[in-house]
C-alpha cells in the first residue's frame, strides 16, 4: 500500500500505485473483462498519497501553479478527477505526463467538468496531452475505470464496449428462447442503483438478464423507442408481474433486460423440481392460491399498467405458458407466481379521454434468433409448425385477432395443467400432453383445441373434457366436497374459457372461481369445517347405499399370524416425497428443505406414532437450494440440489448415516460436493452403497441429451464412467440400481402418430462388461379410452439381472429379456381381476411381490405374484394383506427388508387428508 509522507520517487510510488489498483480490480485476471469497481479510485488515491504524488513531481524549478501539495488534494477531490488520475497512472504515466495533468486540469480555472467526463476520446485528450502515446495509453485503460452502473427501472446506453466495462463478477447462461438469451449474472457491490430510495447495493447482487438483437428497424432516436421506455419503466405494483430492474443498450443491436432471479418457471417447477403430486390438501390449496395471483397478474397486466406519465398502459402478453411463469419465493414459505415476457407482444398506449394509440408488436423491435433445441418434452414452448400448445385458436387466423380474451385462453390451458399436476404429477402432465396431440383429428399438434379443415368453427378438445372427468371422479372417490370444487373449477373453464373469442369471459372471473376452489381446499383440511359442509345424501345416494351394504367387501384378509404394522406421522411439515433404503432398513421423508429419518427404533410395537430418529435443514447453509433427487441404503444418503445461484451444475450432499458417535443412523458426518457438469436430473445408489449413477441434463449442440454419470458414492465429483444418451434427460422416467453391477433406465413411452401405436424402452447396463442392451415394449392396439400410460413398472427376475418382469398399463405382464441372442421366449400373459402398481423382486426363483388394487376397489393391497412358465399361462396371484388407509391415488415407495427375525415389506406413504405413514407387512 502506499502510504508514507516521506519523499519517494514519482516511479516507485506510481508504480506501487498500479499494484494497489489492480488488487481491487473485479475478474482482475480476465484481461478483457476486469475492472475497477465504483469508488476504487477514490479508495486508493487518498489525501495522503495525493499529498506524496505531489512531492514526487519534483518541481525543481519555480512554477507558477500557485499550489501546494494540500491544494493538489483538495482540487482533485473537489473537480472528480480521481478516476482520470488513476487512469494515468494505471497506464504508467511518465513525470511529465502527472505534471501535465496538474498543470492543465487542477491549475487552470476553465476545467470545465463536461469536457473531462468519462469515458472520453481522443479529440478530448489533444486540448491536454500532447503526446500520442500518451493518449493512445490512456484510451486503452480507460474502460477499465468506467463500469457500467444499472439504474432500477431506467435504460442505460453505452455506444461502445471499447470505452466501458460491464459490472458483472460471473454470468451463467440459463435458456435460450425466440427473441432472446437469459442468463444468471452477478453484479458488483455498488453497481446497481435504486433511484426509489437512493441506494446502491451493499453487496454482489445477482440477478437475471435478457439479450435480444435490436432489429435494423427500430433506430435509437425512433418513436417506437419512446414507447418501449415508457413500457419498461411502467409501473408493476402488482406481485404477480416480474419487476423491471433496468435495461442496457449496447451499441446499436444488442439489449438487455434485468428482472429478479427466479427459483424456476413453473414448467421446471412441476416437471424437474417437483415431479411427485402435492400429497396434502394443504399444498393443493397453496398451490391454487398460486395461480390466482398468476389471475390477478394477468388482469393487472391488461388494465393496471400506467407509464410514468400517467398513461395508462394496455398489454397483451400473447405467448402465456408454464415456461414463461417464473416462480419466487415468498413469505411463510409461500411461493409466488408472476408473469415474464409480457411485453413481448403487442402493448397500446391509452391517452387521457380514452384515446387510444397505434397497437405496437413488441417483438418486431427485435431479431428473432435461429430456432433452439427442442425443449425437453412434454411441455415444448411451440409445437408442430409453429402453433404454440396454450394459444388461442384465433392465433390461427392469417390476420390475427388477438386480444385480452386470448390471454385468457391460456391462462385456462395453464389452470387445467396445474390441475392435471395436482392429481397426476409429471407423469400426468406428460401423458395429458401426449393425449390430445395423438387424438385422431390432432394431427399431432398439441393444442386445447381441434381445427376444423373446412370452414367451421374450432372443436374443443374430448381429451381436455375427458381427463377434466377423470380428475373429478379421483378427487370425488376421495371426498365428495373435492369433487364438487374439481368439478365447478374445470367445467368453468370447459364452459366459460374454452369457447369463442366473442363469449368467452374475463380474467376477473378466472380468479374468482380460482379463489373458490382455494378456499374449498383449505376447507378440505379441517375435519371441523369438512362436517359441517358435508350434505345429507340425496334419496338415489341412499338407495344405493343400501344397495352396496348388502354386498360382502371386497378386501384382502391377512392370514393368520400375519403381522402388518402401521405407524403415522404427526408433524405437519408439507414433506413431497419419502424414500425407504434398498434393505428395508431406513425411510426417509422430505420437504423443500428439510430431511426427517426414520428407523427400527421409531416404529415401536407399542406406539403407533412414528417418532423421528434424526433431522436436517437446507436453511443451515443459509441458502436458497431446495432438495431435488434423494437416494438411500443402510449406509448412505446422497441428496441433489436445485435452485441457488452461480453453483455448479453438479451439486450433492453425502452423508454417511453409519458414520460418527451415534449407534443408530445419523445425519453427523456428511460432505457436499460441487462439479461443473450439468445438473442432476435423477439419481440411484447401488445396493452395496459403493456407486451411484445420476442422469444429467445434457446437451449435444442444439439438441437435449441425457448423460449417464457413474462416480464412487464416496467422491461423487470424480467420474468413473460415463454414457450418452440420444434421449433428453426429461424422458427418462425410471432409474434403477438394483445391483451392484446392474443399471436400468426406462425412456418415457411414444406413440406413433401414423399407427397409434404406443413403444417404451427398457435399458439394461453392465458395469461389470460395460454392455448396453434394450428392449422395447409395445402396446397391443390403441386404447383411446386409457387414462394411464403404458409403462406402470419393472423389476429384474430373482439372479437374471438381463430378465425383467415388466406391467403395463397397469394389468399387462411382460417377461422379458434384454439380450440380443436371448433364446429364452419372451412371456406375456394379462393381469385378471387387479391393477398393479409396483413390483418387487422376491427372494426366489418365479416370485415376486407386488402393490397393487382390485379392479372396483381404490383399496392398496400387498399381493405375491407367481410368474407364468410358459407365453400363454396366466398370472397366479395370492392376496397376502391390505394397507388400511392406503388407496390408489396416494404417493408411496416400498422395499423388501430381511433381518434375522424374519423377512418383511416397508412402505412409505404420502396419503391424502394430509396423513403420512409408515407400513410394515411381515412376509
């Protein structure tokens, strides 16, 4: 640091001085990116060190300067010139140079403060400096001391990257869609402004910004400009509408937009994050309330916008999808949904006594890039030619005629996803996308509508009315009241949203029924309030209950001595999914953020209250990461994390559970580890707990690639095998580890649009040989009336990890093997009388164990299933015991435990009426 009031020579001290600067330089190793921060010259050149530059001029002769070394600080602190100083001396300035610069600009009393702003140029620099090299140094620093500062709400222009720096310590780019490039940047202490209150930000800020290419069209100094600060610097008081930070304009065809960082859009939300159905009335509700915010943005964005000016500000958002509804965190852990984009399509200025301006396309100010990869299924942002999935059917017309009433439209195609997701999950949703773009009259384009060829109106969709059915009559068998409120919900929208421009109604009454439904909800999770809603049957209710008495129950009876355990669980936390170990040893429940463990010692014989043995938060890492994949054995816990800012792709927690003090299993000992791959779309642990394999989100130029990663369990960040995959890592439904040299993936199933034929892949690695074999499955006919897709699950055959025993469907066996030269016939054989949902590999050679339902009954029972000899021998099947409580739409997980007491199945569950349980079924 330089510091001393010592005489030294004006060399050593700037040269000391150039050191000093280039410490507090931001990326200063990036030659073409560092820079100064806002205040470092300042900070460097104190008075001190201007007093001793002063003094290392050297004056040796008489001069006329009338200054002393206390005036030399003073006028340099007093005229600005901090910044132009330390210029001078970052490019090594000689004696002459510093004199120069004291004689001219602090001396002189016509500085003139304009004339010497930075970032300057040449012509400027002649009325000082005489010397071209002198000059030529100075402008190829300059830009280092001259980052750009982003202004809230305001449009900053820089004409030239050659003459400023951009304030960003890192960038990360996130997508990439029609019009522009989102990326994740941080900015640096001080370089963001906030003229609301006039504060800079203490700290880096991170943020996410949009790049578009300013079309030709659209010059700086045009009208349509004024208009597009008017939009950007419009009022957005509304929650639900993403705040505008500032934009930049770079040059003349580069833009950026700054708005806050998201955790995800809720197209991630539903298919990556939180792939598993809300499991409680309480989350349902939460997230209906989300989308009735998602209502009220929507109907401020057409009719509370005003520009600074007082204008009120009419704004067609035209291209509403789940993509482009971002997802923030809230209050009370509230998540809130607000709408992006929305000035991307066609905005109107509305003058004082109602008249109204020229329609202006917002995207027609920008350059439409080359279209991107196609986005991962089942919710592509365009589908066939063009016609995006949740538009209008006026968005058809050669001359469109869109307007707030088409807004709406998609904010209903929106509403019946999220309801889709609400009872289905991902899975679901996937399946609801895949139903109408294979309908018949679809030709293959997934809309909520059907096009007439000829000159008749559109079709609403039987898809969209069918699974609207299926929902109703799910959430009627569980309580009536959800019923009701599914039903007055989605037939609103059949009836009200999914109808003519002309008839169809306004975003005020979309939120209010939305509202409705909430509150229906809410209701769902008070007993107290539930009673007292509840109606008496109606006289045909009755008679049919009387009907239904006289028929003996159709349920699995135990045999004698059977022992089935049932443990609840009474904390209220909102958990979205458990896990059991491969052993049967462990079960694990999980929230956004927080793992509860359970073990042998919480399922005591004499409570039936499962007490938690172990607990551990996110938040104690004071950051904004939510679990998203977590995988368990009786020796390890591997958790993946999603969210955050500037992490690396790969990002886990591993904990040793048999680790530390503690005899039972602990979270004490854990690691977490950092790599930059792609982030974790699912992950498996092999059953010894020495591999694990995750699949990433790839991408192999434009196009989404899964990619297989295979690491030790002990140092995940270190790769020992890797696979590509020629499938998006969305598409792979199923990872499986079932043993220590054995991997399977099941790619989501396909329908071919010509035969309507429905295909699933099943894929077997070796590790051991590093073989890759696969077999497909197809269905038998099309069954337009299915409401399940084809692939239900798998398990290997006992010791033949190349055999799988496969169900589809939910009622179809398949016994099948993935070697190429198999000489072993394939068996398939129909499942009579059950529906089955999951398989387990039993401890013999033709058995199995199975969870499952009788076809009438929504009852989960545990069933031993004898596997046929023969292609043409049916499924013996054995009822072993029932779950009470436990029905068909609930979320569980199972696993076969044997200890030497006895062998047993343990089942997880997340049920509904906000209950969670623990099951064990002694075998």
């Amino acid at each position: 640091m330089a510091t001393t009031d010592s005489p030294t020579s004006f060399d050593e001290l700037r040269n000391d001085l150039y050191l000093e600067l280039l410490q507090k330089f931001e990326r200063r190793k990036d030659d073409r990116h560092r820079f100064a921060p806002i205040g470092t010259s300042k900070e460097v050149l104190r008075p001190d060190v201007l007093r001793c530059l002063f003094r290392s001029l050297d004056w040796s002769y008489p001069t006329d300067t009338g200054l002393s070394e206390e005036d030399f600080s003073a006028t340099v602190n007093e005229r600005d010139l901090h910044d132009f100083l330390a210029i001078l001396i970052f490019s090594s300035c000689t004696v002459e140079d510093a004199r120069t610069f004291t004689t001219e600009l602090l001396v002189k009393d016509t500085f003139a403060s304009d004339t010497f702003s930075l970032p300057t140029e040449n012509r400027t620099l002649k009325l000082v400096f005489k010397e071209k090299v002198t000059r030529a140094k100075f402008l190829a620093h300059q830009a280092i001391f001259c980052p750009v500062v982003i202004h809230q709400g305001k449009e900053q222009r820089v004409v030239d990257l050659g003459r400023r720096r951009l304030p960003y310590l890192e960038e990360t780019r996130l997508a990439q869609g029609g019009y522009g490039t989102v990326y994740k940047v941080k900015i640096a202490r001080r370089h963001f402004y906030d003229h609301r209150n006039g504060t800079s930000n203490p700290g880096p800020l991170e943020v996410a910004r949009k790049d578009y290419v300013i079309s030709s069209q659209f010059p700086a100094a045009s009208k349509e400009h004024d208009v597009l600060e008017k939009i950007l610097a419009s009022d957005r008081s509304c929650e639900n509408i993403v705040d505008n930070f500032g934009s930049l304009a770079i040059g003349p065809d580069k833009y950026s937009l700054f708005m806050p960082l998201a955790i995800c859009d809720l197209s991630a939300y539903m298919m990556d994050y939180h792939p598993i159905k809300p499991s409680t009335t309480q989350e349902k509700a939460a997230i209906i309330l989300s989308a009735w915010g998602l209502a009220r943005g929507l109907e401020f964005l057409h009719q509370g916008m005003k520009t600074p000016q007082g204008e009120n500000l009419v704004c067609y958002h035209m291209d509403l999808k789940p993509s482009n509804i971002l997802i923030f965190q809230g209050e009370d852990d509230r998540k809130i949904w607000k709408i992006s984009d929305f000035g991307m399509a066609r905005v109107k200025l509305r003058k004082t006594g109602d008249r109204i301006e020229k329609e202006r396309d917002f995207n027609s100010w920008f350059v439409k890039r080359s279209k991107p990869g196609s986005e991962p299924t089942p919710t592509p942002t365009l589908a066939l030619h063009g016609e995006g999935t949740y538009l209008a059917p006026e968005s058809l017309a050669s001359i469109p005629s869109m307007k707030t009433g088409s807004d709406v439209w998609s904010l209903g195609c929106v509403i019946s996803v999220v309801f889709v997701y609400l009872e289905k999950g991902a899975e679901g949703v996937a399946r609801y996308s895949e139903a109408r773009s294979d309908h018949a009259k679809a030709d293959g384009v997934d809309r909520f509508f059907l096009r007439d060829k000829g000159f008749g109106p559109f079709q609403a969709h039987p898809v969209v009315k069918y699974w609207h059915k299926r929902l109703i009559l799910d959430g009627k068998q569980r309580e009536p009241e959800e019923g009701k409120a599914l039903k007055a919900m989605l037939h609103f929208l059949e009836n009200d949203v999914f109808r003519d421009q002309a008839k169809r109604c306004g975003v005020d009454r979309v939120a209010k029924r939305l509202l409705e439904t909430q509150e229906i909800y809410i209701m769902l999770g008070d007993p107290d309030k539930l009673k007292s809603r509840r109606e008496l049957p109606d006289q045909g209710s009755m008679i049919k209950q009387i009907l239904l008495s006289g028929l003996p129950p159709r349920r699995a009876i135990p045999e004698p001595g059977r022992y089935i355990g049932r443990w609840t669980l009474k904390t209220a936390n909102p958990f979205k999914n458990c896990e059991i170990s491969s052993d049967g040893s462990l079960v694990l429940f999980w929230t956004d953020t927080e793992l509860t463990l359970f073990t042998s010692v919480s399922l005591s014989t004499e409570d039936v209250e499962a007490k938690p043995q172990g607990q551990w938060s996110l938040e104690s890492e004071n950051s904004n990461w939510i679990w998203k994949n977590i995988r368990l054995t009786d020796r390890y816990l591997i958790a993946s994390t999603s969210g955050g800012t500037f992490q690396y792709g790969l990002k886990c927690y591993v904990f040793n559970l048999r680790g530390g003090r503690s005899v039972d299993a602990s979270f004490a000992r854990r690691k977490r580890f950092f790599s930059p791959l792609p982030e974790i779309a699912d992950l498996a642990i092999s059953p010894d707990s020495e591999v694990m394999a995750c699949i990433l989100h790839g991408k192999v130029g434009t196009e989404h690639r899964a990619l297989l990663y295979i690491a030790r369990v002990a140092t995940p960040d270190q790769c020992t095998q890797t696979e590509e995959l020629e499938w998006p890592a969305t598409d792979i439904v199923e990872l499986s580890f079932p043993t220590s040299d054995d991997i399977y993936l099941v790619v989501r199933p396909r329908v071919n649009i010509r035969s309507l034929e429905e295909t699933a892949t099943l894929i077997h690695i070796c590790l051991k040989s590093k073989r890759l074999e696969s077999v497909i499955i197809k269905s038998q006919g099309f069954d337009s009336g299915a409401n399940v897709g084809l692939f239900t699950t798998f398990a290997p055959l006992y010791r033949q990890p190349s055999r799988c025993a496969v169900v589809t469907k939910e009622k179809r066996l398949y016994i099948q093997s993935l070697e190429e030269e198999s000489h072993v016939p394939a068996i398939q054989a129909d499942i009579k009388q059950y529906r089955i949902l999951k398989l387990i590999t039993g401890w013999d050679k033709g058995e199995m164990f199975a969870i499952g339902r009788h076809v009438a009954s929504h009852n989960m029972i545990l069933l031993q299933v004898h596997l046929p000899v023969s292609g043409v021998s049916g499924v013996s099947i054995t009822e072993l015991a029932q779950f009470p409580g436990l029905s068909y739409s609930d979320q569980f997980t199972e696993a076969l435990g044997n200890i030497k007491w006895g062998k047993y199945i343990l089942l997880a569950a997340l049920m509904s009426a906000n209950q969670r349980a623990i099951y064990k079924v002694k075998i």
